[in-house]
C-alpha cells in the first residue's frame, strides 16, 4: 500500500509531466502550476527514476517525449 505522502508525490510528479507535454517546457509547465522550473523539472525526474524510464527527451531549446513517455501506462 502507498503511504499518502508518496501517493501526493506521485499525483504531483504525473501533473508536472503532463503540464510541460502540454506546455513543450518546464518554464511554461512551471508558470501553469505555479512551481519553479527546477521543481517542475525534478518532479518530472522522480517519476522516471521510479519507473526506470526516460520519458522526455531535454535539450536547452525543447522538451519532447521519448517513445517510452508517448507509450507508458501510468496507473
């Protein structure tokens, strides 16, 4: 069973990850949710480290999903 502090984590890191797809950035992603870029951005790395999966690719110019992150089923 998930505790609810890791449950609020993980609810926290899939809205990150959503917010910069749908943003094409962490800076965009950041000022929809009111989060720095760095926390979007780390929020995004905690769901890939507990999934073992890359899901965006990131250069200095844009963020776009890899074929992991286009075709994981988040549950």
């Amino acid at each position: 069973m998930m505790s609810s502090i890791s449950h609020l984590e993980s609810l926290s890191g899939l809205s990150a990850f959503v917010a910069t797809v749908e943003a094409g950035g962490f800076a965009p992603a950041a000022r929809r949710l009111g989060l720095s870029p760095s926390a979007v951005g780390k929020a995004v790395a905690r769901v890939e480290a507990r999934l073992g999966l890359r899901l965006l690719n990131r250069t200095t110019r844009q963020v776009v999903m890899t074929f992991e992150g286009e075709h994981v089923e988040l549950r």
